[in-house]
C-alpha cells in the first residue's frame, strides 16, 4: 500500500476513503453504497461513466461530499479539474481529500488545489512525453511496443518481445497454406473449430480477466491472414515497420494467401455488381 502502483488501484482508493468517511461517521457522514470507480480510465479526461454517474446525482442533489483520494483521482486535467470544483460549488457539495483534509472551499483552498493541479497536468503531459520518446525508440529498434499477443507468439518473460509459440504457430501456418490452396475463410474456420482450436487466450494487463478462447469466424481467419505480424513485421500508422521476432510464414506464402483472398473478394464484388444491373 505504500507503493505508487498500489495506491493507483481503485479497489484500495475505494478502501482508504471508505475509511475516511468511518471516521467522520461522528458527525452524520453516511457513505453511499454506489461505487464510482473508473477503472482503466484516464483521469485526463472527465468523459468516465463513473463521473458522469457522480455529477448527474450531484446535480439531483443527492450527495453532499465528495471523497477522493488524492485530487488528481479526480481529474488530471486543469481546466477539466476547475469546471468539476464550479459545479461542486453550485451543486453545494464540498470536495474532500483524503491526503489534504484541511483544504475546504475558502479562496485560498481553491488557490492552492489549482496550483497542484497545474503541476499533476505538468506531470502528465511530461509523462505523456517521455512514453512517446521511449516508444519511438523502441520502433527504430524494431521492437514491440505493447498491445494483444498475436496467436501463434507469446511474449518473452525478460524482454516482453515476441517469441514464436510451437504449437499456435502451426496452426497459424495451417491456416495459411489453407488460404493458399484456395480454402475459403468460412472452411477454414469451421475445419479449426472442427479440430478444437479456439482463439487466442490471454489475461489482460489491467485487469487480470481472461479473454479470447472463442470459436473461429470467417473475419477472424481473415485478420490473421492479412496480419504482417507473421512475417515479421509490424503495423505501424505508416504501414509496417520491421520487428526483431521471427517470421511464422514466408513472404511467398503470405503473398499467395493474399492473392487467393483478393480474387475472392474481386469475384464477389463483380457478382454483386452483376446482380443490381438493369
């Protein structure tokens, strides 16, 4: 609980106000049952459901106080920050930090909260700053940067770059020399479905919850088949960039796979245009 990471989880941000409200409970505070958590939410934005929840029962007057843990949990943004103090001070609700308890609502509380508002979105945009400076890096590297582990790799426990995993990796080679050979996406996805082989499963990084494990469709076919991920490269807002991993399949395969799911699709919109003519 004395790490930054800890105190960043809602869960014990929830626990360290409940607690705040407890030992007030001597002057009437009551604590709401409803949660306003909004987890995986950047607090540079005041567009959270779990916010918008909260101001639409301030504006009903349905709470008096509002406890945080620290200011920035609020908002991260300065000018987001002083408009959601105006519609406190309207709503007349009086703003609690759990970490700053003494500041109220005299001219140099709301003073002093701006000035450390001023610095949390210093501090963000800083942050922001250096993440892109790192993630540019690692793009001339050719290395990952972060996001959902393609089927067929997994990530490396000290590196976190990818690294083929044997067994997706055939079967995402299956599915290629499928395509090349003709195989239309559907076939190929009720053949995988038929083999018991279901899509990727991971936890997510946030949240720990697993996902994926799904039965194959026809689109999920095509997004792997048309993923240069398994030639070694990368998507990049640019197009591709190379990457540091090994490839699961040959430029030639990928390219007759293509080929296969170009002609199909030309054949179907020629299809269709015949179809609406006169």
């Amino acid at each position: 609980m004395a790490s930054n990471e800890a105190l960043s989880s809602c869960q014990v941000q929830f626990e360290t106000c409940a607690a705040f409200v407890r030992s007030q409970s001597f002057k009437g505070w009551v604590r709401l049952e409803e949660r306003f958590d909004d987890e995986g939410y950047s607090g540079a934005t005041s567009d959270r459901p779990a916010l918008q929840r909260l101001l639409k029962l301030i504006r009903s007057r349905g709470v008096d106080r509002v406890v945080v843990h620290r200011f920035d949990r609020l908002s991260r943004n300065l000018m987001g920050f002083t408009r959601l103090l105006e519609e406190f001070r309207e709503s007349g609700v009086t703003l609690v930090i759990t970490t700053a308890p003494e500041l109220g609502n005299a001219a140099q509380d709301t003073l002093m909260l701006s000035i450390l508002a001023s610095f949390s979105e210093f501090e963000r945009d800083t942050i922001a700053a250096r993440i892109a400076e790192s993630r540019a890096r690692l793009k001339v590297q050719g290395r990952r940067i972060a996001g959902v582990l393609p089927l067929g790799y997994k990530a490396d426990p000290q590196t976190k770059q990818l690294i083929p995993n044997p067994c997706e990796a055939a079967i995402v080679k299956w599915m290629f020399d499928q395509a090349a050979a003709g195989e239309m996406p559907t076939a190929i996805a009720a053949a995988a479905n038929a083999n018991g082989w279901r899509t990727k499963t991971q936890a997510t990084r946030r949240t720990g919850r697993w996902r994926g494990g799904n039965p194959w469709t026809s689109r999920q076919v095509i997004a792997t088949l048309r993923n240069p991920v398994y030639l070694g490269l990368f998507r990049d807002k640019h197009g591709v960039r190379f990457g540091l991993h090994e490839a699961i399949v040959t430029y030639d395969l990928f390219a007759a796979a293509a080929a296969q799911l170009d002609a199909r699709r030309t054949r179907l919109k020629a299809n269709s245009i015949r179809s609406s003519g006169p």
